[in-house]
C-alpha cells in the first residue's frame, strides 16, 4: 500500500487554460484515441460526460500520471486511486469552473484581428499535431492497429506542413529594401462571388458591414474583373501580429492590404498593378475543372 504522505506531498501542475481550451483540447485528444467511435461533440454533450473525460486527460496527457505508475513498477490499485484523487482535488482548486458547466462559452475574443487569429489556429494546430502524435505513441506502446496508428500520423504530418506554411507567412519580414528600393510586406485576398456575396471588403468584421461613405475614398480606377470602382479606407486598419498600419483597397472581388511602415507613404494603387494582382489571383487550372 502507499502511504498518504508520500501521494499529497507530490505538486501537480496544471496549465493555465481557459475553460473552453481545455475542453476543446479534451474532446479532441479523446477523438484521436478512439478513431472508430462516434465523435462527442464538445458543446452539447452532457457536462459530466466532458468532466469525466477531462480528469482523464489530465491524468493521461497532462500530468505525470502514467510515469509514476510506471515508476511504481507493481500494479497497485490503492496508489493508482489515491494519484487519480489528487490530481482530481488540484483539478477542481485550478477549474473551479469543472463543478458546473461552463457551457455556452460565447463569442471567442480577439477574433477580430486577422493575423492574430491565424497565429492563435497555429497554436490551436500545433496543439493538434501534439495531440495526435501523443496518441500514436500511446497506441503503439499498447499494441493497437497498425491502420489506427498510420491514420494518426499520416494527419500529423498534413497538419505539420500546414503549420510549416502558416509558420513562414507569419514570421515573414514586415518591410525592407532591395535593388528597386524600400518595400512594405501587403496581402491579397480574393473572394469568390459564388460562395461570398460581392461587395467591397475592408477587414471590416466578420459582419463585413460596409462602411460609411465619410471613411472610404474612391482612387479612380476600375477593376477589369468585376468593374466596380476601386475603393481605399481612409483609416488604417489593425491586422495584429505588429501590422497595426495597414491601408487597404477593396473592389468587389478582391482586397489588397499593404502595411505601411512610420515614415513612409504608400504610392497610390495604379491600374496596372490592379491588373496584375487580378491576374495574379485568377482561380488555377485544377479550381476551374473541379467547379465546372
Ligand atoms: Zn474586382
């Protein structure tokens, strides 16, 4: 048998999440361990299914748990339980939240700034990665299917080289100079009028109100492919991640943001290279078949 002691006066630590992190990373740690069951959804089902399956995840992923078992090297039930009991305590001294639930979570915060949302899926997606990794690991030390573990891995590896991808656009420099002289980094997005309505965009919102004619410009040139007028927005806007001076244009399909670095001021959008971002954001080859 354990003594007592020797469980309560070992820490537990546990991280710093927000309730809805925490469940979320939950529910899709258990979806990755049991491929073949039907998935739980983390807003509906019951609150003690989801608690239940938090203090195991704390138990199993988050804590020492399974390394101190396997240090214990007997199969002891009295200190498996007395472990479990105190991870479960620090569990609801750090939640206190886990008691009742804390479901609907609400509006997520801090959405509004498009690169810090992108910087907030790459952590979401490395925690994914860790996730799936972590299972694949555990199912291999046990024994379990070998098309179980290669579907794990191979969705690790599609989510590393997303992360790869998001990673070097992120971390990219803001401006700088070359032969032809000082440039600014700047974004172009493109929408598709079949699956978004076509109006002028300016980051506005995921609302995408538009704004008021007293906060934008017209520039005097004409979009060749969807012919409204060009449009800039009078403010700079906020994009996060440090671009927090951003001009943007906007016609109907596509919006062009460029940062604008202290000093500098930004030359006017000509009509050529207005051409040229449309030619430049023109659906590929592949697109077109697969929608036609
Ligand atoms: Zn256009």
């Amino acid at each position: 048998m354990f003594s007592a002691a020797e469980v309560m006066t070992t820490e537990i630590q546990l991280p710093d999440w927000p309730p809805r992190r925490l469940v979320t990373e939950t529910v899709l740690s258990w979806g990755f361990r049991h491929l073949d069951e039907e998935s739980i959804d983390c807003d509906s089902a019951p609150w003690p299914v989801i608690r239940g399956m938090i203090l195991a995840f704390l138990r199993h992923q988050l804590t020492d748990f399974d390394a101190r078992l396997r240090a214990r090297c007997e199969h002891d039930p009295g200190f498996r339980d007395g472990l479990a009991q105190q991870i479960e305590q620090a569990a609801y001294h750090k939640y206190p939240w886990l008691a009742a639930d804390p479901r609907p979570f609400g509006p997520k915060s801090g959405d509004s700034l498009f690169l810090d949302s992108m910087a907030k899926r790459l952590a979401d997606l490395r925690g994914i990665r860790d996730q799936l990794l972590s299972a694949a690991k555990h199912l291999r030390r046990t024994g379990g299917s070998r098309d179980h573990i290669a579907t794990l891995q191979s969705e690790a590896a599609d989510i590393a080289k997303q992360i790869d991808g998001m990673y070097a656009f992120l971390t990219k420099p803001k401006a700088g100079s070359n032969a032809d002289g000082e440039w600014a980094r700047s974004f172009m997005h493109r929408r598709d009028g079949q699956r978004r309505k076509w109006e002028y965009d300016f980051y506005s919102g995921e609302l995408g109100e538009p704004l008021p004619p007293n906060r934008i410009e017209y520039v005097g040139i004409q979009c060749p492919r969807c012919h409204a007028p060009v449009v800039r927005r009078k403010q700079f806007i906020d994009l996060g991640q440090g671009y927090n001076r951003v001009s943007v244009w906007s016609c109907h399909c596509l919006t062009y943001a460029a940062h604008q670095a202290y000093g500098w001021r930004l030359a006017p959008v000509t009509f050529e290279e207005l051409e040229e971002m449309v030619q430049h954001t023109e659906p590929s080859e592949r697109e077109n078949r697969a929608r036609s």
